[in-house]
C-alpha cells in the first residue's frame, strides 16, 4: 500500500500506465521498500546510499539497505537514495530522490539480496548496490523531493500496520473466547470467571478504540489531506492493543499457549514487532510531543 501510494501519487503517466495495470493483475509484485540503512536506522536523513547522475541520464546506486521486507519476493523496489551529498545541501531535507527499480534485470548486475533471519515468521533481507546502473526514467518524480514523497508514503504504512495489528487483535481475542468457553478446569468453564473475563473485554476494547483512530487516519489519507499525526495515533494504538491480546491470549490458554499446536505462541511473537518496527513506538511519541503538542525537539 505504501508503496503502491509513492508511485500512484508521485509517479508520471507514462510510469502508471507501464506499471500500475500489471500490479493490478499480479504480474507484477512491488513490495519492497528501501528505506532503511544499518548506519541511520530511523533517521532518514542520514542515510547515504547514493544515485549518481550519468551523462546519458541514467543513474548509478552505491550503497546498503537492511530490513527490507519481501526483497526475495518482489519484482520492484521503491528505492530512497542520495542524490545531492549532504554537505552540499540547503535545505536539511532536500537531496533525497525516489526510485523505482526493476530487481528482475539488476539481480547480479550490482544488486544482491541476502535474507536475515528473525524470530518471527517475516520475510526480511540485506540489500546491497554495488555500481548498479538504472534507467533515467526509474526516477519517481522530481529529483531531491524524495524524503517528502516517502512521508506521504509513511502515513499509509502505518495505516496498514494499523489494520495488520487490528487484525491479529481479532484472532487473539476470539480464540482467547472460544478456549474460555470450551475449557473447563473445577467442574467449570474459565470464561465464568471474571479474572478471565475482565483481560479480554479491556483488550476489546483497546482494539475497538483504535480502530476508530485507525478509520480516521485512513479517512483523511484518502481525501488527501494532512493525517501525520492520526496515522502515527492509530499505529501506535493498534500496535500496542495488539501486544495486549497477544498477552492476553497466552494466560486465558495457561500452559496450552506454548503448545505450537494451537498457534497462539506463535502469533504472540510476531504481535510484539509492531511496537517497534516499521516504526518505534517511542519515536511515535517523541512526533507527538514535537510537532503536535509544540514541545522542544528531544533529539
């Protein structure tokens, strides 16, 4: 989503009618999103893989990425480079370009994919440019307006997080239902008692509370207006009322939740990388704190 929303909103026609029909039916997959660098983390600004301007108008990529989620699974990337050094810039922001890169054609020729394994079940990977050599027209709009095109695309990630935690909430709260019901320990159902009871209705609702703000983020992304802070609310809150379920759903299940039968140890596992990626939920605050509530910048 996030990736589809840089090309849909900043791409050219000629880019839109080469590659949106195609996403549309399958044949091709754009998932990879390259952003993130071993040396900056969650500053961007920082980031330093470079796109060099050749006389023929392509570009040159030099540079490493690193969690880049389904790199091995996708046909395209929306790549964030550096095309103006930053001691050459005026305007902090400024420098950064996005672009498009077929991963089919370069896989070998200056491009390597290296997945990194995690303790969850996500598709996450290494993605390293040596001297890889791209087409002019790979640019996604103007050149330097790259880190304002990745916000906008930001907010639509951590809407779709949003909704990816609301889910899990979902499944961790009707499980954690169905077991208290089924299972019966003193000649009794454990849903009878209010110490079971109580956990599942207040992780309802949290859920249902952010779902309002997630609804909300996703009212104002798509009317085109300014929804930065609501979209960093709704993921914060899901995220969080999803590590609550999650916690939730192994005590209803006591011993049973780390059976890998029932999957519940599992899911628990993965419910705990939203609080910290795409985005740590303290720099949620920290954006808050800074740009909603005017208090001094922390860092």
């Amino acid at each position: 989503m996030y990736t589809m929303g840089t090309l849909l909103r900043h791409g050219s026609e000629e880019q839109k009618q080469r590659y949106l029909p195609k996403i549309a039916s399958g044949e091709l997959r754009l998932q990879a999103f390259g952003v993130t660098e071993p040396g900056s983390g969650s500053n961007t600004l920082a980031l330093r893989t470079s796109a060099r301007r050749q006389a023929d108008g392509s570009y040159v990529i030099n540079g490493q990425k690193v969690w880049t989620s389904r790199a091995e699974h996708s046909d395209l990337m929306l790549l964030l480079a550096r095309t103006t050094a930053r001691e050459e810039l005026t305007r902090r922001t400024g420098g950064l370009s996005t672009f498009l890169v077929d991963m089919r054609s370069a896989l070998g020729k200056g491009l390597e994919i290296r997945p990194i394994r995690t303790m969850i079940n996500h598709a996450t990977t290494e993605v390293f440019f040596d001297n890889l050599v791209i087409p002019g027209d790979s640019l996604l709009g103007d050149e330097g307006e790259g880190f304002r095109y990745i916000l906008d695309g930001m907010n639509a990630e951590r809407i779709l997080i949003s909704s990816e935690c609301l889910g899990d909430c979902d499944w961790f709260i009707s499980k954690a239902v169905a077991y208290a019901n089924e299972r019966v320990v003193f000649e009794r159902p454990i849903g009878k008692n209010q110490g079971v009871q109580f956990p599942i209705a207040q992780a309802y609702l949290a859920a249902r509370a952010a779902g309002l703000m997630r609804d909300r983020a996703a009212e104002l992304f798509e009317a085109g207006a300014a929804c930065g802070e609501q979209a960093n609310m709704a993921k914060y809150l899901a995220s969080e009322a999803s590590w609550q379920a999650a916690d939730m759903c192994m005590q209803t299940f006591g011993g049973y939740a780390f059976a890998e039968e029932y999957d519940v140890e599992r899911k628990f596992r993965e419910a705990r990388l939203y609080r910290t990626a795409p985005i740590s939920n303290n720099l949620v605050l920290s954006y808050l704190a800074e740009h909603v509530l005017d208090l001094p910048r922390s860092y």
